[in-house]
C-alpha cells in the first residue's frame, strides 16, 4: 500500500515527466542545456551564476476534500478496540519555476513545460513505473542515490485513485506571498495542484 515515501514519489514522478519531456521538445533544445531540480528556490544560483533551469518545489500540502478517509472495523473487535487507522487523501501544491542564462530563456522553458503538463493532465501508471522501476544495479551496489532508489518501494502504483495534475493561477498578490514565505527572489512561476494522494495508515 501508499506509504509515507507517496509525497516523494509524486515529485520524482514530475521531475522525471519534465525532463523527458524538454529532451524531445525542438522548443526547448534552442536555449541548450537545461537542468530540472526540486529544490527549495532560496538555494538556486541567481545572477551570473543563473543557468538554464526548471524547478519544481512543493510548497503546501492540504487534505483532500473529494476523497474521505476510510477506517476499517476489524470483524468482531469491540467497539472500544483499537481500529485500523485510515487512509489519508492529499493534494499537493507545486511552484513550478523557469530560469534563463539568456533572454527569453526562462520563458521559453516555463511555455514548454507548461504546455507538456497541459497535454499529459494525468500521472499514469507507465509513468510512475518509469520512474520508480528497480533501480539499476552494479556489483551488488544501487547507481542511484539511497533517497531516490528508495522510492521505487513506496507502493504508490497500488493506490486506486487517478493523480492529477492541475494548474492553479494564483493571483500576483498570492504569488507574491508565496515567494516572500520562500524568503526567494521572484522568477517566472506557474502553480499546481496534484492530488489525490493517497498515504495508507495501516
């Protein structure tokens, strides 16, 4: 079942659609290189050492409202019995930022991004198994970093509901509260919401 390595899945599983999608975008190769990352914004280079970059950053998790948690009653356990307890519905909320070493760069990189979760409003599970397949081996020892291969255990295939991926236009008054919470300086963002996500109590 889901467990608590969901909320990370979920990232890995957008991070790695974003990449993949700019590799085979004609859009995208005209500013060259791009690096995707999910970081918090306060901890990426600004000025000269701006690069060509997408970040995807979970700033708020909230429950679910379209999902009610469901608790299970032991069969024949009395009703002062410790019960299972139940599952939890999520959404996740992301900024989704673009930077540019040159003009026009981030901006280019926030339409292409933009219009790839646009087309692809779904995490599928092809998708997510791409993404937390087993983690390739070499003389017994895991080629990914112990964080990252650990998600390919987080058992997010098995939740039933559907993951959606929904763009959520703040106004520039939210925008900005947003980036002062961040303690960033502002660069061109769009907002989603993902959800549900699904964290099994049991």
């Amino acid at each position: 079942m889901a467990g608590a390595l969901s909320i990370a899945s979920v990232s890995a599983v957008l991070q790695d659609l974003l990449r993949n999608g700019l590799i085979t975008n004609s859009e995208a190769a005209s500013v060259g290189d791009v690096s995707i990352s999910a970081v918090s914004p306060d901890r990426i280079g600004m000025g000269a050492e701006e690069g060509n970059q997408l970040n995807l950053f979970m700033y708020r998790v909230a429950p679910h409202s379209g999902l009610r948690s469901s608790v299970k009653q032991r069969v024949g356990a009395k009703e002062d019995a410790p019960q299972d307890h139940p599952r939890l519905a999520l959404d996740l909320f992301y900024l989704l930022t673009a930077y540019g070493a040159q003009d026009f760069h981030a901006e280019i990189l926030l339409g292409c991004a933009i219009q790839l979760l646009h087309r692809i409003p779904i995490l599928s599970g092809d998708m997510i198994r791409r993404t937390l397949g087993s983690p390739p081996v070499r003389k017994g020892k895991s080629l990914m970093p112990p964080a990252q291969a650990a998600l390919s255990a987080s058992g997010i295939l098995d939740q039933i509901e559907q993951i959606k991926v929904t763009p959520q236009f703040l106004t520039f008054e939210e925008m900005s509260r947003v980036w002062s919470a961040l303690q960033a300086r502002y660069r061109p963002s769009v907002a989603y919401q993902v959800s549900a996500v699904v964290i099994d109590g049991s």
